[in-house]
C-alpha cells in the first residue's frame, strides 16, 4: 500500500508505478516476439532483425551490381527441393565477398527480415576472380516473401535497396517441352544464316523456347531476333556484363587475364536453368552453332522418351561434341539467295572429324531443370538425379565451326549426311524466315 501525504505527489507515485509497469510487460513481449522470430531458422542463419517496412526500388537491370561492387545479382529464385530457401543466383569475387544479408519482405504485414546468406562460389571458375555463386537464404516461416534485397550488412537503410521480385514462387503448368539455353552471343555476331538453320533444326526437333543471352550482335542479327521474339520462340535476356566486369572471351584465366571467362556463360546458365524449372520439361545446354542430332529416332520427344525409359531417375543426359569443320565443304544444297546472307551453310558442310582418344572430347547437355542445383558449361556440378552418357549411335552433337585438327586431309574425315534427312523442311523453314527479315530487305 502507497501512502501520501498530499493527493497531487499520490497521483504521480501511481503513475510512476503503472508507467513502468507497462515498460516491464512491452519488454518481455518483446522479447518473447523476438525468440519466436529466432526460432524460424536454424541456428547459424537466424533472423538479425525484424525491422522496417517494406521499401526499395524494384531492379531493373539484370545485372545490378551491389556498392561493394565485388557481387552482382542476377535473380532469386524460390527452392523448396529440399528445405525452403530462395536461391539468388549472382556472380561474387571470390575472395572478396565473405558476408552476404537476404532482406525479406514478408506478407502480409509488409515487414522486413533480415538474415545472413551461405554464399556458395560454384567450382568451375576456371581461375577468374569472379564466378557464380549461389546466395542462399532460408526463408523466414509464415513470411511469403514476394521480393529480396542482398546487403553486405544486416543494418542500414531498405529504402536504399534494390529489391528483386522472388522467382519459381508458384507452380504452373510446362508451357514448353523443350527449351534451349544460348549464353552469350557477343563480339557483335553476326553468322545469321549458321544461327537461322539451327533456329529451325530446334523447332523440328521438338523445341518451343530458346532463351538467349544476348551480349551483343550486328543490325542484321538484331532483325532475326525481333523476328523470332514477335513469333514467339525466342526469349532475349539482355546481358551487359561487359559494362561491370573485364570480360574475356576465353574458358580459362591462364589464356586471357580478366575479371570473368567467356562472358559469364556459366552464370547465364544457371539463371536459364533456374528461369525455366517450371516453364519446361527440359533445358538443353549448347551453343548456337551446336545442333543435337538424333540419329535412332527422328525428334528430340521420341529420343529422351527412350532415354528416360532405358535410365530411370536420370537428371542430366550428356551428348558428344563432334566437329564438321567449316573449311570442308560440299556442293550440295549451294542455295543462291543464301549466299548474300553472312554466315555458314551447313547443308554444305557433313564431314567431320576423327576421335581422338587422347584428347578429351567436351560434352553438351539435355537436363531436367528440377534436378539439376549447379551446372557448368559441360557437365552439372551438383544435382539429384545421376547422369548418363548418351551413345553417338543414338545421338551426337552436330558442331560446324573452325577445324581442331586442320592438318587433316579431306580423305581422313568422315562423311556424316545425318543432317540431310532434314533438308527438304530445313530449306523451306529457312527461306521463310529470311525472306521475312533480312533478304526482303535486299530487294
């Protein structure tokens, strides 16, 4: 029992006492509400804080370099094969960058959520400073996060964040059987009718998308593509990473001293692998000159049928890369529009090289998306499923480019026509597509 003296000095006692009172309750709920929080990770990658609403600019680029400028985002992409996390893929120095924050924005109260990254450099970096990586963060649990901020600290100001819309949240329904990922056209390309033909050998084979990383190209390229984007087959990713980082257009450091190899090709492929999880039955990885020729069936669909049939549980089917090299040529098939069209013919060219033995032959790949975690350019580095390699009686790569052994004599290659049983189709297809870009415009 309080007693006073004079009412007045009674009154400010009980104020006193009821004021701190409610300090004393505010404080443990609090601490109670932030235990709880702390409990939706495991320990090791606990909420730092739960803070502010949710603010940003939405990126635009993508590209976006972080101010440290030693890591640059991509996307994030949502993974619950295993536990719930959102998987941001990026390019990082690896020495640089040690500490990474995920700042979730969580729905539906609009609160931000802070808590640290595993950042993982994948293996393949082939010596560069710089390679991708995965920035990944659980998720904060009853969050439903629709964007993600990455920030070296867990403190600072959210409104100076980029934020990045969460990719793969909702499941929908395979719009594509097949996709083909290109990474990256640059060094202003320009072999449009080498890239025509493989563009209409993929849609007779089976494919409904290819995605193309695209660098940069010539004004005549930029016609094909519009065309192709206005018909719907092709998906353009615009990749300026010539605007961050030295690039080199070499696969190793040891040949070409730069911040990142051929363009942060394995980066593009991984972010295609990861854009197309849910959009496609399979990705296949090569390039624009790389054709995948079956050679028992007569498309891709009847082809991994069979292979997924004969190798149950199987993620990643692996081709063999075969040269035709585009100094051999044939006069068949010698189209006379064609020839004022930049580029290799090749109908023209179904001679291709030897094996050798003790010379290791790169591969090309047909993957699942939803079983692969890491890929490199010519095999994955992580994945759930086993990988398999496909025969060459089954299926080879068909790659028309300069020799690898040009000392070879004509006599010494092996005439391979597998391609001609495409002709008649191939010839029509493309002749349409030209006539609607760039030979229209020649007359």
């Amino acid at each position: 029992m309080i007693h006073c003296g004079k009412r007045h000095v009674c009154a400010i006692v009980v104020c006193i006492v009821i004021f701190g009172s409610i300090l004393i309750c505010s404080w443990k709920d609090a601490q109670l509400q932030d235990n709880m929080t702390r409990k939706t990770f495991p320990q090791g990658n606990s909420v730092i804080s739960v803070g502010q609403f949710c603010k940003g600019k939405a990126a635009k680029n993508v590209i976006t370099p972080l101010k440290d400028n030693r890591t640059f985002i991509i996307s994030p992409y949502f993974d619950d094969r295993e536990d719930k996390v959102i998987r941001v893929i990026g390019i990082v120095h690896h020495e640089d960058v040690k500490e990474l924050y995920c700042w979730f924005c969580c729905q539906p109260h609009g609160k931000t959520y802070v808590s640290k990254a595993k950042i993982d450099v994948h293996s393949d970096r082939f010596g560069f400073p710089y390679g991708a990586a995965d920035i990944v963060c659980l998720e904060p649990e009853n969050c439903d996060p629709t964007h993600v901020s990455i920030h070296q600290s867990p403190h600072g100001d959210i409104g100076q964040l980029s934020r990045f819309e969460i990719k793969n949240r909702k499941a929908e329904p395979f719009s594509a059987d097949f996709t083909v990922c290109i990474s990256a056209m640059f060094g202003n390309y320009n072999n449009v009718l080498q890239f025509v033909q493989s563009m209409e050998m993929y849609k007779i084979l089976g494919v409904q998308k290819v995605v193309i990383y695209k660098n940069n190209c010539s004004q005549m390229m930029e016609k094909v593509l519009k065309f192709y984007l206005e018909e719907g087959t092709v998906e353009v990713i615009p990749w300026p990473i010539n605007s961050y980082l030295k690039v080199s257009s070499k696969w190793h450091f040891s040949m070409d001293a730069k911040d990142i190899g051929y363009y942060g090709q394995i980066t593009a492929l991984n972010d295609c692998i990861y854009r197309n999880m849910q959009r496609s039955r399979f990705v296949v990885l090569n390039d624009a000159d790389e054709i995948i020729l079956p050679l028992k069936h007569s498309d891709w669909k009847t082809m991994m049928s069979s292979l997924q049939e004969q190798n149950p549980g199987t993620g990643v089917f692996l081709f063999e890369n075969h040269i035709f090299p585009e100094t051999i040529t044939t006069p068949m098939f010698n189209i006379s529009s064609w020839n004022a069209v930049p580029g290799i013919n090749i109908l023209q060219h179904v001679h291709r090289e030897p094996d050798r033995k003790e010379v290791f032959n790169p591969k090309k790949m047909i993957v699942d998306p939803r079983k692969v975690i890491q890929t490199s350019v010519h095999s994955v580095l992580r994945a759930y499923g086993t990988s398999v390699n496909v025969p060459m009686d089954v299926a080879l790569i068909y790659h028309c480019r300069v020799p690898l052994q040009s000392n070879l004599p004509r006599e010494s290659l092996i005439r391979d026509t597998t391609l001609w049983r495409y002709n008649s189709s191939l010839i029509m297809n493309v002749n349409k597509v030209l006539y609607q870009t760039v030979l229209e415009a020649q007359k």
